[in-house]
C-alpha cells in the first residue's frame, strides 16, 4: 500500500493497487473505496488533465 506524503498524526490516505482492484483506505475512519482498475486509471487521468483543479 502507498500512504500519502502528507500523512501526519496517522491521518493517512493510502492505496493499494491489486490486479483488478484498488483501494483507497482512510486509516483515521477505516473507511474503503474500491475501484475497478479502469475507473482508477480514468480517474488519474482526469487529476493529471485538470479536471479537479479548484477555481
């Protein structure tokens, strides 16, 4: 699993990328987002493209 950088006080964002899966896990609420491995890559490339940028 990769954490985020930003991580402090173990408020940590992590993902782990399986072969047709990926999570996204919040150690601070034990929540987990599951993503298929294409929806993943079409969100990356909408991060990567702007899409999310704030105003």
């Amino acid at each position: 699993m990769r954490t985020s950088s930003f991580c402090s006080d173990g408020s940590c964002v992590g993902v782990a990328i399986g072969s047709d899966e990926v999570r996204v896990v919040d150690t601070k609420s034990e929540g987990v987002l599951s993503f298929t491995t294409r929806e993943w890559a079409a969100f990356v490339a909408g991060v990567k493209a702007g899409e999310f940028d704030l105003p």
